[in-house]
C-alpha cells in the first residue's frame, strides 16, 4: 500500500478518523496502551474499510497533532482566551472531555508537525488524569492538572489504609514491609504499586459517578462499621458488595468492583493534594468532596459553628496526632497480619507496642465516630440540591425521605470568596464580579419586593432567601433535564453563582392561561382560556416604557450583538422554542403537587466564554403565576402583592408564607414517588455489548436497569422465572427482549406478562434481514414493538415511564429542544459556508 507521506489529510479523512477515534473500545485501549504499534494498524484498516488510504503512522502523527491541537485550544479557553480554535474541536471535545486539559511545556509547544508528539508520556499521568472522573471536576480541573506533573516528583504519605485499599492484592505485602522505618514515604514511582488508581475502565464501566452517587458511597464510607471492616479487611470484596447494596437501596446502580474504584480514588487524590498542600494553597479548591473524604481519614467530628473538617475541638487534634504518630506502626502492623503464618507467633515488645498504640486510636476514633455520623448526614442533606441528576432514587421509596432541603455547593463561605466591582443592579438583585472564578458572577438577591416597574415597592424580610432557594432548584431541575443554563451552584442562603452572560434585553413569556396583561391587550379574550400550544410572548425591557411588547421581526431587526453573538433569526427561533420547553418542563413538575402554573417569565443571556444562548436571569416566585387546585382565588404568586390594595404589616405577612410556601414545595420538584426500571433479558452473552448501548441510554435518563442472560429456547422455565421475579416486587417494569437469530425471547414475555416487553434484536449483516421477521411477525393476542437501535429501545422505555414520572420527562423534553436547536445551529453553519 501506498503511505501516501506527506499527503495533506482531507475534512472526510479527518471525520472518518474521529468516527473510528470515538469508539468505546478504541479510546480504551488508546488511554492504556503505551505501544500502541497494533492499534493504529487496526484503525488504519477500518480506515481502509471507509475508503481512506492511510498507514499505521499516518494514523498516529494525525491523532497527536489533532490531541495537541485541541489541548493548546482548550487550555487557551479555559485560560480566558476564546479567540483560539480549530476544526473539529467540539468532535474532539465529545472524545477527550473528561481529559483535564494541562498547560503544553515550553518544547512541545514547538512541536506541531506531523511527527509522533508524545502526548501522554506515562502511566503515572494517565491515572493522574482519569481521577478527575465527575463531569464537574473536569471543568475545575485546569489548576490541578497544572501542578499534577509535581506531584510525580514528589512523595506522598503511606497509612494502614493505603494498603487496605489495595488489599486485593497480595503482591503489596513485601512492599509494605521495605517502606517501614522510612518516616512513612516512598517516591512515586514506588508508590504507584500502593497508590493504583482503578479507572472507570479497569472495571468495564462506562458511566461517570454522579454527585449524588458520590455523597450517597461517602455517607455509607462514614458508617463506623464500614470503616471497621475496611481497615481490618485484607479481603475486601464482601465490603464493598455490601457497600453496593446499600447503594443499590437507594435507587444507586454500582456494582462492588466500580464501588471499590471511586473509594480508592478518592483516597489517592486526597492524599495526593495533602501533599500538594506543604507547598501551594487549600487543596479544596482543587478537590471536590475533600472536607468529607478529610473528615472521614481524619476521623475529625462536626464543629460547632461549622460544617466544614477545621479542628475544632481538642479531641479532634489528638485523634489526628495518633493516627500521624502511628502511621508507620499501622503499615507495619498490616504487613506483619499478611503473613499467615499456621501456628501462632510469640509478639517482640515492638508489636505489643504496635498493639497499645492501636487500641489508643480505636477508642478514639469510637469517640468521634458519632459527631463524624452527623457531619456526613448534615452534608449530604446541604448538597442534596447540588445534584439529584443522573441518579434518581427509583428503587426504594424510603430512600426519597432521605432528600432534605437544598444548601450551597462546596464554595468557600461568603467571607472567603473575594467580590469584584458591581457589574448591574436591578429591582430585586445585584451582580458581582468574582476575580477568582474568570467567567463567574454572583447573583445576590435583595429583601425586595416590587410590583408596576418598582411603582410599588416594599422591604420583606427574608424574601431574598426565598427567591433564592426557589431559584436555585429551578434551575437545577432544568440544568439536570439538559437545559443550557448560567446557573452554576448555589453559594450561600442569598446567592448563587452563575457564569457571565451578556443579557439579551428581551423577557420572554410563555403563557398555558389567559389571564392578567394578555386580557387587557386582547380585549374579547376571556380569563381561563387555554393555549395549545402555549402562547410565546416577547418584551423589550425598557422601565421608561413600560416594557413593550415586540414581534420577532422587531427583534430581528434590532441586530443586537451580546458577546460576539449576533441575534438573527436562527437565535430567535432557539429562544422561543427553548421558552416552551422550559415552560412545559416546569409545568409537568408542578402537576404532581397539583398546582397549574399559569404562565413563565424568563431571559436569556450569551455566555462571554461559550458564546452560547443559555436561560439567565433568575426564576423565583416573582417569574410565574401559580395556581394550587388551578384556582386562581388560592394563587401563591407575586399577584397576591400586586392586587392588594393597601399594603399593610399583616398583608406583607400573607405574601411571605405564599412565597414560603412555593420555596418549601418547589424542593419536592427534584424529586419523584415514581419508580421503575428497565430490564433488559439477553438470549446471549454473546449479545452483552448491545445490552450494555441500552442500559448507557436508560442511565442518561436516569432510569435503573438490570441485565439478565436467558433463552426462552432453551430455558423457557427460567426466564419465566426470572419474569416472574420482576413482577413480584411491584417495581414498574419494561422488559427489552435481545436475542438474535430466531427471537422467541420478546414474543414468550409479551405472552405472559401484562408488562410492556420491546424488542431490540442485535442484527448481523449476513442474517439480518431475516432474523427480524421472528420479532415483527408475531402471533394474534402479543403486543410486542421492535426497535433496532438500542438507544431507541431504551427512549422507549423512558417515554413510558415518563407518563408517571416529570424528571424523566422532563430529559426527553430536554432531548428533544437540543436535537432541535443542533440541527437549527447546523443549517445556520451550512447556509454561511454556502454564502
């Protein structure tokens, strides 16, 4: 074959290579591979396959220069530069994503031929890199990526724990015995048999631990018991099943080897930044969980005047003193419990000492061990609002009780994050400049209540608390659906963090009920008429005006510019499609409290870092007319203000418990009473990697699902079993049918069972057109539908359980509005090029 060097590769090679890049089996090899020789012949072939003639180091001088590229642009953006970008960056963004993003040494910023850049030069950083694992971490990752290269040089600190984490592992024993008398350090390059972080690939899964999952591992790792065992343990894998049960109680689908993975990690990035901390700042600011994770190693208890891990108490100190003291004595004692001797050993003076100093730290920690219980809980009531996404308790309904009001996420307490200048100020919020989040601002909302463009205006205690919890968990509810939003997390009881928008000057309403300035500027119209679909709105915000109502054309030919970003036609039509979508969310959340929401005010902003349309603004009790019952004489809005007609003490009072009201109710919007799950029966392992494509889907809409391996052919007995199983513990069940070849898998669950059965047969090229006749021809009295994609089957499923279930709803709405808005942003990208 023709190497064709030094042939310029064309847009559709490029495409062709990132489609092969982008599979899951190839970007795991790549990441663990350091001779990699095989795999880019074989990517050279499937290249082959779709017409692009190319060789093996072809293949792999394009697939550096492309990863270089991108590093140097993303760490321009997250830098502050936005200005730099290259071709296929948001293809390569969806590959390496998760990849924290470092600043390029001085010599590779040279290079930027064609040549075999090495990227990745060990696999000490690869597994440096693949502990940023939550989505969130890697977007506060760039700091901590850019001292990671120091840890490397470094030694970090060894205790009895680090070796119970890798107690599966015989081979450490030796190990752990050389390391004794070494003032409890070793270098790195030792360390990594001690310190192996498990990646999310180690263990075949696929699907990135939530928030919530992660809160959920933690406060089962606080229980005292657990902490005994996995100190004690030299097997740990009963532990960690145990631990993956509890989870499981809660509606948290992890099996014991991914439940083991996040707890070692964890470990390995705390104790890599405590070390980081003897040379830089506070590592919380590098490291999310870190007061829980501190809290727990630490064995320290709750403070009384915070929930922070600060040592507030002498005992705290002394507890700390002994597990430094004897950390040594731990990893010696640990090492010396591996050899397993058969007869019983006389003890050296030095055990017995060893001993002593075990027993003093046990009781200790016992002692804290409560005031440490409370402090877990207490956080993971605080961020339980934070994130509730992926991980939707569907399992257990007791688990729902244990979902307590929102708090602010791990941001530093109002006097430690420093504020800029004021950038706005308006009726019921001021906008803050924060120096050290580049791309933030801090949206602190007032004790103000106004009505008529501030014609009436009045001070209510506490409203600015109100406002801002409201706010807060709606747009958590959408953020969490898939809606584009400024929103960031909530920093204290009145504030919360939102990216820096440029605001579009134009407040957007969607309206389901005629009622209040609609009737008045459509006389004839009735109050209580409905719209199908919801009527959209649009008006310029202009006080002197009285905020007039625009038409699209208006706006269009405005020609605003907010951060780059021209408003055109393709931008109006996303805001107004995104307008109805919001709305619809938020009105199908309201139906299980049985309150109509009448009508929604929204805005939106240009992120000045994305240069993307995202909801801004905020959307509290002052944005919505909401009626409990749908009757309008018992609304718990801001129209209770605004029709009264003398504003007195007590009538102020009766407005604060309506919007206290909404604040308490609007918390229970993040959570559902539906369960349900998906279960998917295979005729064949054989056929797992297609049944691994669903269970992905249904995790995308945080609906739980189990695989299970049966033949209605060859055990009709048990997988009728096994459906019986299901069906006796009164969960909501969709079976998805898998089998190839003759499929009598879907047809025998359709027949007996009254749950929905779907069949997704995972078709060859050879037999396939076939094979689908045994799942679309079936016998009089069946109802069983065929998908042939799998995340077809999967959007099945979540469309039933949707009907019952807003936050499942509420992501294939999302889905729906951001396929729409993609395809809109693509023809608007295809007409400029034409032009």
């Amino acid at each position: 074959m023709e190497s064709g060097a030094g042939k310029h590769w064309t847009e559709e090679e490029v495409k062709a290579l990132l489609s092969v890049w982008s599979e899951k089996n190839i970007r795991k090899q790549l990441h663990g591979t350091l001779r990699n020789k095989g795999i880019f012949i074989y990517i050279a072939k499937r290249l082959q396959e779709l017409g692009v003639c190319r060789d093996w180091k072809q293949c792999r001088a394009k697939y550096k220069n492309l990863k270089y590229e991108y590093r140097t642009v993303k760490y321009a953006h997250n830098s502050g530069d936005v200005t730099k970008t290259m071709k296929f960056f948001h293809d390569l963004d969806a590959i390496l994503r998760y990849e924290p993003v470092t600043q390029l040494a001085a010599e590779e910023n040279g290079r930027c031929s064609a040549t075999e850049t090495q990227l990745n030069t060990s696999p000490t950083t690869d597994n440096t890199q693949e502990i940023l694992e939550d989505e969130e971490d890697f977007t506060n990752s760039t700091q901590a990526a850019l001292e990671a290269t120091q840890i490397k040089k470094e030694t970090i600190d060894i205790d009895d724990d680090s070796l119970s984490t890798t107690s599966e592992d015989r081979s450490c024993t030796p190990v752990a015995k050389r390391i004794v008398g070494t003032d409890n350090q070793i270098p790195l390059d030792e360390a990594q048999n001690h310190f192996k972080v498990i990646t999310v690939n180690d263990t075949g899964a696929g699907k990135h631990w939530s928030d919530n999952e992660v809160r959920a591992l933690i406060n089962i790792w606080s229980d005292a018991k657990i902490q005994q065992m996995l100190e004690g343990a030299t097997r740990n894998k009963e532990i960690f099943e145990e631990i993956a049960r509890r989870l499981m109680k809660r509606g948290i689908d992890r099996d014991w080897k991914q439940c083991r993975t996040k707890y070692k990690n964890l470990k390995y990035e705390y104790r890599a930044l405590q070390k980081e901390n003897e040379h830089h700042g506070n590592p919380r600011r590098k490291m999310r969980f870190y007061d829980e994770v501190d809290c727990i190693l630490r064995r320290q208890p709750l403070g009384p005047s915070s929930w922070g891990c600060e040592s507030s108490s002498l005992l705290s100190v002394s507890v700390g003193e002994v597990t430094a003291n004897t950390g040594s004595l731990g990893v010696k004692r640990k090492a010396w419990n591996d050899e397993m001797s058969p007869v019983p050993l006389k003890k050296s003076p030095s055990e017995n000492t060893i001993l002593q100093f075990q027993k003093l730290l046990t009781e200790k920690v016992h002692t804290v061990t409560e005031g440490k219980k409370l402090l877990l809980e207490r956080l993971c009531k605080q961020e339980e609002m934070q994130d509730l996404n992926r991980s939707q308790l569907y399992g257990d309904p007791s688990a729902i009780k244990q979902v307590s009001a929102p708090a602010a996420a791990m941001a530093p307490a109002a006097s430690e994050l420093k504020l800029g200048k004021k950038i706005n100020e308006g009726k019921t919020k001021e906008v803050f400049e924060l120096p050290e989040i580049p791309g933030c601002v801090l949206m602190q909302s007032k004790d103000q209540i106004t009505a008529g463009n501030a014609a009436r205006k009045d001070r209510m205690e506490g409203k600015a608390a109100i406002s801002n919890t409201t706010t807060s968990c709606v747009f958590q509810l959408l953020q969490e659906a898939g809606i584009k939003t400024a929103f960031v997390r909530k920093h204290s009881d009145t504030a919360f963090i939102a990216g820096h928008c440029e605001m579009i000057p134009i407040e957007w309403v969607c309206r389901r009920i005629a009622t209040g300035s609609f009737l008045k500027r459509n006389p004839g119209v009735k109050e209580g008429y409905k719209f199908y679909p919801p009527k959209i709105e649009m008006f310029y915000k202009d006080d002197a005006n009285n905020d007039p109502q625009w038409s699209e054309e208006q706006l269009i030919e405005a020609k605003f510019c907010f951060a780059g970003l021209t408003i055109g036609q393709t931008e109006v039509d996303i805001m107004a499609h995104s307008t109805q979508a919001i709305f619809e969310i938020l009105e199908k959340s309201w139906q299980p409290q049985n309150c109509t929401l009448v009508d929604l005010k929204i805005e939106f902003g240009v992120n000045i870092l994305t240069k993307e349309i995202v909801l801004a603004d905020v959307i509290d009790n002052d944005s919505w007319r909401l009626w409990p019952s749908g009757d309008r004489s018992q609304q718990k809005d801001k129209q209770s203000y605004r029709d009264l007609k003398e504003v007195t003490p007590e009538a102020l009072q009766m407005v604060k418990r309506n919007f206290e009201w909404v604040a308490e109710r609007v918390e229970l919007l993040l959570k559902t009473k539906s369960q349900g799950r998906v279960v998917v029966l295979m005729g064949s392992p054989s056929d797992l990697s297609h049944c691994e494509k669903i269970k992905k889907a249904c995790a995308t809409f945080g609906i739980p699902c189990e695989l299970r391996v049966t033949s209605a052919h060859k055990g009709p007995d048990e997988t009728l079993r096994i459906k019986a199983e299901y069906e006796g513990d009164g969960i909501p069940t969709v079976f998805i049918a898998v089998a190839g070849r003759s499929n009598g898998l879907g047809p025998v669950m359709s027949g007996n069972t009254a749950y929905p059965v779907v069949n997704c047969p995972p078709l060859s090229a050879d037999w396939g057109a076939q094979d689908v006749w045994s799942s679309l021809r079936l016998p009089s009295g069946l109802g069983c539908p065929t998908t042939l994609s799998p995340e077809g089957a999967a959007q099945f499923a979540a469309q039933i359980f949707g009907l019952n279930n807003h936050l499942v709803w509420a992501k294939l709405r999302s889905s729906m509005l951001n396929t729409w808005i993609s395809l809109k942003q693509a023809d608007k990208k295809l007409r400029e090029c034409t032009l």
